[in-house]
C-alpha cells in the first residue's frame, strides 16, 4: 500500500514493515517484540492519515497501529477476545478515513467503526446485520451515510439506521455485478461508487 501525506512524505506499507520516503532516503519502521511502541506486525495491508497528521496502519496480524508523528512511536488498536468494544479481527484488510471520529475499518472477522476521540470500536455484527461475509476485503462511506463494504462474497451496503445490509452478487443481468469478489471501493469526483 501506498499513501502521501499532509506533510510531503511518501509512505510504503511492505510485508517487512513502513517506509517512510522524504524525498532523499528511507526510514524503516519494524515490529520489535521487546518493544512495546513499534509496529505490531511488520506486514502492512493500508494506511490512512487524520486531521492531526497521525496515521493508521492496518496490519496483517498486529490489528490497527496508530503512528504518533511527535513521538515516532506506536500503539495498536486489537481484538481482545469476547471484548465487543475491541477490533472485530487483527488482520485489518483495509480502512478509510471519513473523519476522526469515523475510521472504517474492514478485517478478516468483520467490519468496525474506530472512533479515534475518544479510543472507541464499534462492531458491526455479520448475523445482525446480514453481511455476506466476514472477510471485509474493501470499505467506503457514501456521502448518503451508507458503509459500503467489499467481500468475496458480494458487495454490501449498511444504512446503520435500518441496521440491515442489502447485498449486491453477480448474476447474468446487465446491470449486476461480474464478480462477487470485490477487492477495492472508491467514489469519484460525482459521488459514484466504483
């Protein structure tokens, strides 16, 4: 994964840790089990920036990790077991940021809302809800309010108020989906979801 933030610099998620790129070297950021404020898992799957120039790094293992740029140090958001307020999974596969209050988070075992004021996780339960599965591959948030969710078994859309997915799968009719796997999701400039 790849992001440039507010500050210029270029940032890599590899599956041997961050990179951070300013434009003359690298700076490496790795997991260091005797270290409790390094990464927790040293293969990144996404990254997104707030207001404040933090960022949040989905890890594949290691849950969500919150870089402090003042500090260059970083704390993880994880599953606690039979903790409903914890992260759904710690294979966060991918996360969009609509506000600091609101950072989507997709894993292998669901989909959460991790409010970053006041250090919340709200879940989104695939039974309560109805979503096709589990293994959130791509998240997005309408302009509309509605969490747009990618999996590998169709594409979900969450209207929190009803509390109910309604579920889009492929099929032979010409307005559906190819494929019922969806990896990636991002509105254009119009509002359209692609």
């Amino acid at each position: 994964t790849i992001h440039q933030d507010s500050f210029g610099f270029m940032w890599f998620g590899t599956r041997n840790g961050l990179n951070k790129y300013d434009g003359y070297s690298l700076k490496v950021y790795e997991s260091s089990p005797s270290d409790p404020q390094t990464l927790k898992d040293n293969r990144i799957t996404s990254i997104v920036e707030d207001t404040k120039g933090n960022l949040y790094i989905g890890t594949y293992g290691g849950g969500l990790n919150v870089f402090d740029r003042k500090t260059e140090t970083f704390s993880a958001i994880i599953n606690r077991s039979n903790d409903q307020k914890s992260l759904s999974g710690d294979v966060v596969l991918s996360l969009f940021y609509v506000s600091d209050e609101e950072i989507l988070v997709g894993t292998s075992e669901g989909f959460c809302v991790y409010n970053a004021i006041n250090n919340e996780v709200t879940r989104f339960d695939s039974d309560q809800y109805g979503i096709s599965h589990n293994y959130i591959e791509a998240v997005a948030k309408g302009e509309d309010g509605v969490y747009w969710l990618g999996t590998n078994k169709g594409l979900n859309a969450i209207i929190p108020k009803q509390e109910k997915a309604l579920v889009f799968y492929s099929s032979t009719e010409p307005n559906s989906l190819k494929s019922d796997y969806v990896k990636s999701l991002c509105f254009d400039s119009l509002g359209v979801l692609w």
